[in-house]
C-alpha cells in the first residue's frame, strides 16, 4: 500500500475503532465507569437474559481475592468494571485486580502496602472502596485510579504496575492542595473520581465529628496528577456562599460538605454534578451556625474550571447528618410534554428531587416549609424552613408515631417499645437533636443510600432501594476543658466520651453498625491500638490529631492498662481547640430495636421503589429481602439494605444488597420477583452487566460484613449457561 494511503487507512482505522468505544458508551452495552457510566444510571441494553430466559441464569465463575478478614468484619462494596474484557475491582484490603471477564482468571494484582515503606505502614487507613476510574489517552496509556488510604494510586492497566510519573511515584495524597493545613485530619475517599477529558474530578470522605477537613472538591491532571482546579465547598471569603456561614471564619476551621457519594459528568455539556454531605460536626450546629453552603447540596460545576454554576441545597443547616447520599442521576423526562435534559436524585429521607440539568429549576415544584426550631442546646439555632418537593411523593414513610409500632412483637416487647416512643420526640422527620432523644426516621443510612437509584431511559422509570429503620439520637453535655490535675484515666474517659462515643456508645458496647469495645484489650496492645487509633479502619476515622498523652489516656481507659491510669495528664493547648471542643457529643449512633433485635416500626425494613419520573407518581413497590422466621409464616419484612440495583432492556432488574445475601432478578415492569439465588456472602455491592464474547455477563462483589453478617472474599459472575 502506497504510504498515503495507509496513513488514510490507519486514520480510518483509529476513526472507526474510537467510534466503536463511543459506541459501547453511549449504548450501554458496556460497564465503563461506577454507575455503569458517567450518566450513572445503572443501566444495561442487553437483552440476552430477559423475563423468560432468567430463571436459567447460573454463576459461571468465581473469583477468591484471598484476602478476608472475618475478624473484623471486612466487607467489599466495589462496583467493578470492564474494560476491554477485563474486569477491575478491589478486594477487601484494599487490593485492585485485574481478571479476565470471561473466566474470571486472575491477570494482575497491586498492592497498595507494597509501595509504603516503612513507618508509612502506620498511616495507611482500609477505607472502603466503591469502585475504580479508568482513562486512556486513546493509544497504549491505559489506567487504572482507586484510592486507597488517603492515597489516589494510577495504576497501568495492561500491567498492573504504579504509573511512576503520576504524583509522587504513582499516588497522590489527598491531604494536599486543600487550601488549609490537613496533615493530621482523616481524607480518604470511598468513590472513584470521575473521569472528563484529562481531569480526574473527586470528593473525599472526611471525619464528621470536630476535627474534619473540608470537603473541597478537586480536579487532578490524569497524566501528572497535578492539581488542576478546586471548588471550596467551603467558601473562602470573596467566594459566593460564604455569607451563608454567621462566622466569617468557619472557613478556616470547620470540616465536612464532602462529595463522599461520587461525581457525575454531563460530556456534552461539560458540567460535573456532585452531592454534598453535611458540615462538622453532623449534630451540634453551635460552631456553625447560618444555612452552611455548600453542605448538603447538589452542585453543578463547570468540568473545564469548577466554576459554579448553580446549586440546590436539600438540608438547610443540617444538624441530621442528612447527606446527599448518592451523586444523582442523568435523566431525560418529559413534563408537560416537553423533553427535559434533567438530573434527579434520591435522598436519605426519601425524597426524589428533578432538576433542569442546565438551569436547576426544579421539574416538579419545591416549597420551602416551616419545620420546628425549638432546641434546648446551648448556642444551636435551628434553620426555620426544609425544601420539601411537591412530587415523586416520598418512596419511605417519613414519620414514626406510635401507630407505626412493630406489631409483629410479642406484647411485653411491643409495650417496652411504646413506652420508649412516648419518651422521645418523633413524629416530624425535623425535629431538632435532643437530650431527651430524638427518633430519625428515615434513618441515618436512608431512605436512599450510597447503592443509589437507577433509571430505565425507555420508560422513564426510576428505580430506588430504601431502607425503614428508625435510629434514636440523643444529645449529652460534655465537660470541655480538663480539670487542673487530671490523671490519665479521668482524661481518657473525658476524651473517649468526646471523640469516641459517637459511635461506640456511652457503655462502650457499640452501637448502630459500630462495634463493642467492651473486652477489647484481649484483641489489642496499646501499639496496636495506637495504630488503629491513628490510622482508621474503614468507617472508623483515623485520630491523628490527637496527642500522644491523649492517646495514651484513652487507651489507659478504654484497655484498662491501670499501671497507667494513675499518671500525671498534661493537655497541650491546640489552637484549633475552640473549635472542635463542643459542648455537646451524642450517645451513639443507636438503631431503635426491640428486646429481640428487630425495627421498633413496623415493617417493611427494606423496600424496593419504581417511581414514574415524567408524572412523579409511584409504579410499584416492593419489600426487598427477608427474614426467614417471618418468610416461613408468609410475612414479608424486607431487610435493611446496602448497594444498588441494574436495569436491563432485557426487561430486568437484578440486585444484592439485602441482609439475607441473595442475588434476586424481578420483572421492572411489574415488580415481580423471578430468580433468586443465594449468594456466597450478602453483596453490599452494586452489579455490573457487560457483554464480552457476545455473552451477557452480571458479575457482583460478595463481601458481607455488614448488619452482622459474615464477611466474603469473592466476586460472582452471572450467565446463561
Ligand atoms: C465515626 C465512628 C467512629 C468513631 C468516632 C470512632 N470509631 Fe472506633 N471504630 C469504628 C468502626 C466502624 C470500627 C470498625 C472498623 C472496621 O471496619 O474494621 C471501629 C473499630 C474500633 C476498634 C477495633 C474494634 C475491633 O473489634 O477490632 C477500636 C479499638 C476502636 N474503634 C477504638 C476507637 C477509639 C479509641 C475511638 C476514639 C478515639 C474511636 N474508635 C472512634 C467507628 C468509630
């Protein structure tokens, strides 16, 4: 072939070859990115296994990552993806594979311990992970980006090696380039960053509690790592929003308004969305008072510079821990028979909120609403308005009274139960945290959680998995300043209850779905138990800041090491102590359950919602999961659920996610459940389905760990035989 011509013939080549990825993109024969796509929709055209062909459907492979720590509860909450006919995912410590779609062969392995030398061992936080970010400039650079600890790793994805001119030899820290000194603060992060063009666009995840970074969201250069841009979540002074803080400096101070859930990118028009969180510390306002932008918000960005360009904030002042739990979903609606490009998102309280994707004006109208403010807390003013939208009509109940009791308890239970409730404010989804106890219901994890809605774009459905548990917050005055001559166990209980007992409760034996500490000198030394302290497990954040004589004094308490709990305590003044030592801490983070470990309401516990999104009405609705001592009698509770859903063309809706660790299919059109099978371990995890090979693959993380189950260490490909 003469030379000119085979230049033509390569161009053409190279056209046709990166029209057929776009292909695969935009027609969702593929699974890309987290979310199935950067539209996050969850969504699949395949139809090989449809309605009539499910019921067949077997597992074909299994992949072990070989890594399991049942000990303490390891989990996997990744949404893998595939590239290539290779599949990416993370293991339960923090390893990322790389296996062949097919078979499930591995290929490659990293692991991120291997490249921290030394003492940085003692900084490396297992966070979770929810799933990697692929970029290619289009030739032979291929890569992988997870974040691990506070650390975002480019990883080759041919070779499974560190990419050595990314930032620091193939990482960045995530603690820099936050405008504000952050070394001894907790950032990691659980979602992988969104990729546009050559910009990798992240949140974090924060601590919640006193000592927090903010939650600023940045774009780093895929090929360098370098900081590209970054928008304050946090305004700095000069920047729109900062007038919504009454102290003009909170910016230097307060952590949190972190896009933890993820980021979405609209290509064409080139705009990111991300869903914020609440401000630090979640439930004493005090430090913080004012409307707080940009916690709890759903933010349009501009991806080439992070410029704003509108915002919508769900939680007014949020002192609820009310995060925007998931990043929203690019949808197109028709209303009033016109065709809306929109971006709808599901909330914590059960809310679905439509937005015009360009403008933000809103698809069904928001009224602002009066809620109570009145608040016995010292220095807490409450915000007198919530946003309620008009429609989808909320796909949880939203209020607790005492006709919602659990009926199915025995009477003695139900009576413990009631008496309970009368004691408690309940009945407004807004009542303000209290002494007295304040029930949260839709709970701390939804409503809606990070699993995330998904979309059908033929039907314009939306589909939302929800949780029904009620929690109970209580409030506890705490004695901020230590007393003149403190001994190591009168600190460390004083610091525990300031730092710790948020979540391992007033007693120590845990709360929520965080564990006892009770006895727990048997399992750690005070070395061990420093390096935990410091360095974080997962959702436990890592305690930097504190002093070693503060550490010290914890662990002289929490470990009972009496030969220390006589000594001498000396605090060393922080400066940033006027600021993280609050007046007010909370007993834990406590589920309201009966005698017999079940909800005090009334089922259902979990649900799974299909919701009309061009009328807002409700399609169907349906427990998900069971609990087989009621299953047997023929009554369906649900069960508390973790980790999104998948729709199919093929006319199918498969998820995990249920406590009792099936993999279930049901008809999207009619809700009927048509293939269950169980699972190695419950998947906290949402699916992905591909093709490869011309076959039709669902391939879920199976990592339990989670509601007290037992943890797993595999990942389960699904097809028809
Ligand atoms: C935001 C909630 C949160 C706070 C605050 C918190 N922890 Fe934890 N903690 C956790 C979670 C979650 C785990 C389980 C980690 C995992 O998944 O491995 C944990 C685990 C632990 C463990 C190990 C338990 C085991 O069975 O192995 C110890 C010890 C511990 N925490 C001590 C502390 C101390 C001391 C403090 C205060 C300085 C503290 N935690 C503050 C959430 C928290």
């Amino acid at each position: 072939m003469p030379k000119t011509y085979s230049a033509f013939f390569f161009l053409f080549a190279v056209i046709i070859f990166s029209a057929c990825k776009n292909e695969e993109k935009k027609s969702y024969t593929g699974w890309r990115s987290y979310g199935g796509g950067n539209e996050n929709i969850h969504y699949s055209s395949l139809t090989e296994i449809d309605t009539n062909n499910v019921q067949q459907l077997k597992p074909v492979w299994e992949y072990h990552t070989n890594d399991v720590d049942t000990a303490n509860h390891s989990q996997i909450q990744c949404n893998p993806i595939m590239i290539d006919g290779i599949v990416y995912g993370t293991s339960p410590k923090m390893r990322l594979f790389a296996i062949d779609a097919a078979t499930g062969k591995e290929k490659w392995v990293f692991n991120p311990f291997d490249s921290l030398a030394g003492n940085k061992m003692a900084f490396f936080v297992l966070n979770n992970c929810r799933g990697v970010s692929y970029w290619t400039d289009g030739n032979q650079d291929k890569r992988i980006f997870y974040t691990a600890g506070s650390w975002l790793y480019a990883v080759d994805a041919t070779s499974g090696k560190q990419i050595i001119s990314f930032g620091d030899s193939g990482k960045i820290d995530l603690h820099d380039g936050l405008d504000r000194n952050v070394k001894d603060l907790f950032v990691t992060s659980t979602t992988p960053p969104a990729v546009y063009k050559d910009l990798l666009i992240m949140g974090t995840r924060v601590d919640e509690g006193p000592a927090a970074a903010p939650g600023h969201i940045r774009a780093f250069d895929t090929r360098t790592g370098k900081l590209r841009w970054i928008f304050h979540t946090i305004p700095h002074p000069g920047e729109a929003g900062y007038e919504s803080w009454d102290d003009t400096t909170a910016y230097k101070h307060i952590g949190g308004a972190n896009a933890w859930s993820g980021i979405i990118v609209d290509e064409k028009r080139g705009i990111v969305y991300a869903s914020t969180g609440s401000a630090s510390f979640d439930f004493y306002g005090g430090k913080r008072t004012g409307n707080d932008l940009y916690a709890d918000c759903l933010l349009a960005l501009d991806a080439n510079t992070g410029k704003r360009i509108w915002h919508f904030q769900d939680v007014h002042h949020d002192i609820w821990d009310r995060d925007f739990s998931s990043p929203g979903m690019l949808v197109t609606v028709t209303n009033s028979g016109k065709q809306i490009d929109a971006i709808a998102t599901t909330t914590k309280t059960g809310f679905v909120f439509v937005f015009n994707r360009e403008t933000g004006e809103p698809v069904f109208p928001i009224t602002e609403t009066p809620v109570p403010t009145e608040t016995s807390l010292v220095g807490e003013k409450v915000a007198p308005t919530q946003p309620i939208p008009s429609l989808p009509k909320p796909f949880v109940r939203q209020s607790f009274t005492e006709k919602d009791i659990n009926h199915l308890l025995p009477d003695s239970s139900y009576e413990d139960i009631r008496k309970k409730l009368a004691s408690y404010k309940t009945g407004i989804m807004f009542n303000p945290p209290s002494t007295q106890g304040t029930v949260i219901f839709p709970g701390f994890d939804g409503g809606g959680e990070w699993g995330g809605p998904s979309f059908d774009p033929e039907t314009g459905l939306l589909y939302v998995n929800a949780n029904e548990m009620p929690w109970v917050l209580t409030m506890v005055a705490l004695k901020q300043d230590s007393k003149k001559q403190e001994t190591f166990l009168e600190a460390g209980q004083r610091l525990y209850k300031a730092n710790c007992m948020s979540c391992h409760g007033t007693d120590r034996k845990g709360s929520g779905n965080f564990p006892s500490l009770i006895n727990i000198e048997k399992k750690y030394k005070e070395d061990s138990f420093n390096f935990l302290v410091s360095s974080g497990r997962r959702m436990m954040p890592a305690f930097k800041q504190l002093t070693a004589d503060e550490r010290g004094a914890i662990a002289s308490f929490v470990l009972s090491i009496k030969k220390n709990q006589n000594n001498k305590f000396v605090e060393v003044p922080n400066p940033e102590d006027a600021w993280r030592k609050l007046p007010y801490s909370i007993t834990g983070y406590n589920k309201f359950l009966s005698k017999e470990g079940y909800p005090a309401i009334a089922p259902p516990w979990g649900t799974l919602n299909a919701i009309n999104l061009n009328t807002g009405e409700l399609s169907w609705k349906d427990t998900l999961g069971n609990y087989p001592e009621f299953a047997a009698k023929g009554i369906q509770t649900g069960t508390e659920n973790y980790g999104g859903s998948v729709i199919t063309k093929g006319g199918l809706l498969f998820i995990g996610a249920s406590r009792d660790g099936k993999f279930r299919a049901y008809n999207k059109r009619t809700g009927k459940l048509l293939f269950e099978s169980t699972l190695p371990a419950p998947a906290f995890a949402t699916p992905a389905v591909f093709e490869h090979n011309g076959k039709e693959f669902i391939v879920i993380a199976c990592g339990g760990g989670k509601l007290n189950t037992t943890s797993g260490d595999s990942y389960v490909a699904f097809a028809l035989p």
